[in-house]
C-alpha cells in the first residue's frame, strides 16, 4: 500500500519526537536501554518482572539485558531476587533508590501540559492511534504487546464485588488481582478481538 503524505508527516513526527525523548534519556545519567528498563520494571506486574520477559518487551538480546541489568545493579537501582518456586530464576525489583530515580526524572518530562489542550475523548483518540501504529510494527517483528492488564482476553473485572483489596481475576493466571495490577503491563498480555 502507498504510503499517504499524512502518513509520512506523521511518521516524521514520531522520528523527530523519538530523537528528542533519547536525548532526554541520557540526561538521566543512564543510556535509553537502561531507562527503558527502568521504567519498565516501575510499570509491569508480578509475573513479568523476569529478565526474560524484559527481554522479549525490549525486542533485544539475552547478552544486552544481562549487561543492562548489571549496570542498573551497580548503580543500585535495581535488585536480584531468586524465585521461592525456582531459585535458578530471579525477579526483578526495583530498590527505593530506584523509585526515587524514576519519579525525579519522569516529572521533569512535562507530557501532560501539552495534552491538557485537548479533551479526555481526544486524548484518548491520540493514545489511540500511536497504540495502532505500535501494535502494527509489533505484529510486523511477531513482538508481544505488554498491554495492559484491564484491556486483556484474560481480565475478569468485578469478579469478586464483596473483594475490596483483589475484586477481579485472572482466568488465565488463576490470580486474584487488585485495582493498582489492572493497570500494570503484563508479558501475558492477550489482544481482545
Ligand atoms: S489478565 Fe491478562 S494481563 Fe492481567 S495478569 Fe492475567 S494474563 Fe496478565
């Protein structure tokens, strides 16, 4: 299909935006593949915070995320956990050093002042198109989507109403799950039809 000249401007748009958010990146004081692990380890849930799953979400090798989480480690940002049900497996966590890193940073990236010129519906218009855009090339490079959780084939809201703490539910998990779980990413992410 021919590309529109829309469509050029906006992928030129996306270019351009990219450039200045790894600019931005390294002004923390890590490289992009460092804050992206961060970040990503800041919003996903229990069963993906795996060296495995950070892999997969971050389309890269086993060798990269071992050297990025090693720096992360070293600037004790991040901490190693063997897993109770198999301790030749770790967890991933981030330490309060961490957190603190990431709320410090992410304030000064002001994204909301620009959006609030626009409406909740448009806003959600935007979010939108930029997650058609990017579930395309995803389906492209055969990539798992990392939705999240209360928009997967596998989330059964209300489940439980007389549950305050954990009232829906993972079918697919068996997990009760709570209001802050369904709006964390999950490598089990399934697309509804
Ligand atoms: S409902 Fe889906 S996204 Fe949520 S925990 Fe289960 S598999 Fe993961």
């Amino acid at each position: 299909m021919q590309k529109t000249p829309q469509a050029n401007r906006l992928y030129e748009l996306l270019q351009r935006l990219g450039r200045l958010i790894r600019q931005a990146e390294y002004e923390t004081g890590l490289n992009p593949a460092q804050w992206e692990a961060l970040c990503y380890l800041a919003r996903c849930n229990k069963v993906s915070n795996t060296p495995s799953a950070l892999t997969a979400y971050m389309g890269t090798t086993k060798g990269t995320i071992s050297q990025t989480l090693n720096a992360l480690e070293r600037k004790a940002l991040i901490y190693k956990q063997k897993q109770s049900q198999d301790p030749r497996k770790v967890s991933l966590h981030l330490t309060k050093t961490g957190r603190t890193f990431i709320k410090e940073h992410q304030s000064k990236e002001n994204y909301s002042k620009p959006l609030a010129l626009y409406t909740k519906q448009q806003q959600a218009l935007i979010e939108d198109a930029i997650e058609t855009i990017l579930k395309a090339q995803l389906t492209k490079r055969q990539g798992a989507t990392f939705g999240m959780c209360k928009s997967c084939a596998h989330f059964c809201p209300n489940h439980d109403r007389t549950n305050q703490n954990t009232p829906h539910f993972c079918q697919l998990l068996n997990v009760p799950l709570s209001d802050k779980d369904k709006e964390e990413i999950c490598a089990e992410h399934l697309e509804t039809l």
